[in-house]
DNA sequence: GCGGATCAG
DNA sequence: ATGGCTGATCCGC
C-alpha cells in the first residue's frame, strides 16, 4: 500500500526508512542457506526464489512437506527471518500456493491432474502472476471471476484478449506452468535503462542538464551489466502524467553517457516542439537490442549464442472445438453426402444460427468490457441480499467519498481510485478547465480518426477491439 | 519497428 | 491532487 495512503488510515503509523542495503545482506544470507536445497535455484527478486527440490527429495529420501519445513526452520534458525513456501507441480502454481499461508507457513498442492484442476476451479483469476488489476477487471466484466469460470467462456477469449491471452487463461484454467528452474543470471537480459522523477521542470535549459545527467546514470549502469545498446528509448512524463516514450536508433551501438546524450537530445527537441511549453516530472533513458561487451569466455560459460536467432518453444494453439467440428462436418461431406444430404442442410442452418449467436454475444461481452472501463469508478457493487445492509460508512482517502465499510469493498475501491484510467480522468478534466482560462495544453501528435468522442484523451487502442462487418 | 499499456516486485 | 524505479511482454499500427 502507498505510504500516504497507509498514513490517511493510520495517522499514528510508524514509517521506517528503507535500508536496501541490509536487505541484500540479508537475502544473501538465506541464498546461502537454500543453495544445499537446489544449487540452481532461481531467484525471482530479492525475497523470491524458486527451487526444484526433487532431486533434494530424492537423495535424502524424505517428502517435499517435510523438507520444505526443514528449510523454513533452518532459515529461521540461521538468519532469524520467517519465509512462507509453496509446494507444486511447476512453477505457476507454487507461487500461488506461497501466498496460501503467508506469513511463516507452507501450502502443498497434490501433484495430481484432479487435485490441481479442482484448486484452479474456485481460484480468482487475480491470484495468477500476471493476472493485474486491469485484466482481472476485464475478465469479471464478461463474467471470468475464477480460473474455473474461464472454461465456459472460451469460445469468445481469444477474439476479446487476443491469441497469447487465450492460451494463457487456458493455461490456468488448465493449471499448467513452467516445469523449469535456472539461476537468473542464465535469463538474457533485455533492456538497461534509468528514469528518476523531479519537480515540475519547463526550461529547455534544465531539461537538457537532466538530460545529460540521465545519460551519466545510464552510461554508469551499461559499463556496470557490461552491454552497448543499438537502440535507444527516451521516456518523459509529462506534469499531467502522460507518459510518452520516443526511439532512435544511432548509427552505432552506444553506452557512452556523450553518445547518449547525442542521440536522445533531438528526441527532447522533437517533443518539445510536439508539445509546446512541455514541462516534465520523470525523465528517462533506456537501451535496448543490446550488444554485450563481456569477453565470449563469460557469455559461452553460460552457454549463450553470439546472435540468438529466435527459437520457437511456443506450444501451437489447441484448435477449438468449433474449429473441429467444423472440420469434422468437412470430412464426412466427402463420403456419405447421400443419406446426410437433407441433415446436412439442417445442420447447416443450424450451425448459421449458432454463428450468429454466438457473434451477438461476443459483441455483448465487448461492450461490457468497454463499459466498465469508462466508468467503471462509478459502480458500487449492490449490497448482498440476506446480508444487513451496512449503516456506517468509511472515507476513501484519496477521494474523500464514503465507502460501504466492508474491508473486501474498501480495499477494492482503494485499488480502484488508484488506478490509471481514474488518475488519467482526473488529469483530462483538470486539463480541459485549465485550457478553458488560457494556458496552453499539450497538442496531441497526430491521433488519427477521433470525432470529439471520449473526451478527447488518447485514443485507447483497446477501446474497439472489435470490428463488425 | 514504434509507441502505448499492463504487470511484477 | 496520483508511489518510484527497473524490466518484461503484449498489442495495434
């Protein structure tokens, strides 16, 4: 939770100073100790870490629970910090199964197909590693509220969320995930950058100072992960908050703090022009299609390839089960055409009629996502019938409104004040009035085909996501 | 490939 | 009157 949220709840709370350096020192010590589990245990980020204990099981012959627990408690006993722990068949559900029994428990799902399906059926899909604030929005907008409820939908997830989507939310309907575990230094990184964010900034003097000083940040970091970057990526916020981010790709792969500077100064430019009178809270800097310095011993140690041409592991789509029938129905065309004939002109029409239902639902289910994107700040949920309705009430610190004073429904509306659509809606209306005095709003770089609907913010791509006709 | 958006930690 | 920073991935164009 945001500090001055936590604050506005708790004006008595006591508020620590990070110190990340002891928590590195920390989380070091207890590397050290599930190295012995799995020596190569991947570490997913400082108080993270996956480990396959199966061969640990194995060669002291003792239960995954069991040595789990001995790990927790030798944790305990050396460093003197408490871990939580899932235990699993691959690597999705073990996460999931950690947060079963936070703080200082463990949680052991049966490596069983029916064990794990009955688990994911009453599993809300937000309790999924990739499963957001906005996503989950979405799929209870069409009525996916479990991992459970993906199944009857499936017909319609791929044509609403896309290919990558669907095969993912089939994935946890399914329970599936990755079976693999590997130190992170074996992952390729992808991207180096830096951004800091600062007061209101307007002068294009300043603005190229902090520009100058980003480029020494990156610079430090580049000679640190030892990479050249070929492309380079300008981001700035805007004092409304938009983020915008702009590219170039210079003539070499850079990683000198000069060449940075060099190539991303007519980015700022350009935006400057494109947004006249442009002041910034957030400036940043990152490289990406990186080029890596490090001597091939280093690189081919870790077994990686000079220029990695990419290699398909995407599993293929499983083909629906429309799809199938219809291929079915195809083949038997072929030979008893005679008797089928009539049937077949049935099912035809049969088939037509389902087509067309199923595309009425489709465009029902769009809209409902749409919906409640607009304005979904505005729904309250309807209290439960057979609950006593709730008579006090409590102020949201951010907006000051009353909230029905369930914990669940506080927390929800919390999560939904902060969220960018509401903060972005806040800034356009803020915006608008302003313009109406006289200062000077942002002109938008070309926004192609909007005809004053949606008050004229950014065309949200995923708005119409869907084309009739 | 670019730029926006979402997600995680 | 918005939490900040780093990095990854996906989508539409």
């Amino acid at each position: 939770m945001a500090g001055f949220v936590a604050k506005k709840l708790c004006p008595e709370l006591i508020m620590l100073k990070l110190n990340f350096d002891k928590y590195i020192a920390k989380a070091q010590e207890v590397r050290e100790i599930i190295v012995d589990y799995d020596p190569r245990f991947e570490s997913a980020s400082i108080d993270e870490a996956y480990l396959n204990i199966t061969e640990y099981c194995r060669t002291n012959d003792i239960a995954p629970e069991e040595a789990v627990e001995q790990l927790r408690m030798e944790v305990h006993e050396k460093t003197k910090i408490t871990i939580s722990a899932g235990i699993a068949a691959n690597a999705k559900l073990a996460k999931i199964c950690s947060n079963m029994n936070k703080p200082n428990g463990q949680f052991s799902l049966p490596r069983e197909r029916n064990a794990i399906m009955a688990f994911m059926r009453d599993l809300p899909t937000r309790k999924v590693n990739g499963v957001g604030r906005v996503f989950e929005r979405e799929l209870d907008a069409v009525g996916v509220k479990t991992c459970g409820d993906i199944y009857q939908y499936r017909q319609y997830l791929a044509k609403l969320f896309g290919d990558k989507a669907f095969a993912f939310l089939m994935q946890c309907y399914l329970g599936l995930g990755r079976t693999t575990v590997q130190p992170a230094e074996e992952y390729e990184r992808k991207s180096v950058g830096t951004e800091s964010t600062f007061g209101e900034m307007g002068n294009p003097v300043e603005l190229r100072d902090k520009l100058r000083a980003t480029a020494e940040e990156l610079e430090k970091d580049m000679v640190r992960t030892q990479f050249k970057g070929r492309t380079l990526c300008l981001k700035v916020k805007l004092h409304t908050f938009e983020v915008f981010t702009r590219q170039v790709i210079p003539p070499k792969a850079v990683y000198l703090a000069e060449d940075l500077y060099k190539y991303s100064l007519p980015m700022l430019s350009k935006l400057e022009q494109e947004f006249p009178g442009m002041k910034l809270r957030l400036m940043g800097l990152r490289c990406t299609h990186l080029v890596s310095m490090k001597k091939p011993d280093t690189m081919a140690f870790f077994g990686f390839k000079r220029k990695s041409t990419s290699d398909q592991t995407e599993s293929e789509s499983p083909s629906s089960d429309t799809a199938k029938r219809k291929a079915d129905s195809l083949d038997n065309a072929g030979e008893g055409q005679w008797e089928s004939w009539p049937d077949e002109l049935l099912f035809e029409d049969a088939e037509r009629q389902e087509r067309e239902d199923e595309m009425q639902e489709l465009e029902t289910l769009s809209q409902e996502i749409d919906k409640r994107r607009h304005h979904g700040k505005e729904i309250v949920p309807n209290p439960k019938k057979g609950e006593e309705v709730e008579e006090d009430w409590w102020d949201c610190p951010i907006c000051g409104r009353p909230q029905a004073a369930s914990e669940r429904e506080f927390n929800e509306h919390i999560d939904l004040c902060l969220s960018r659509q509401t903060i972005r809606d806040v800034v356009q209306e803020t915006a608008e009035s302003r313009s109406r005095d006289q200062t000077p709003v942002p002109k938008r770089a070309k926004m192609g085909n909007e005809k004053g609907r949606e008050r004229g913010v950014g065309g949200d791509p995923k708005q119409r996501r869907l084309c009739f006709g």
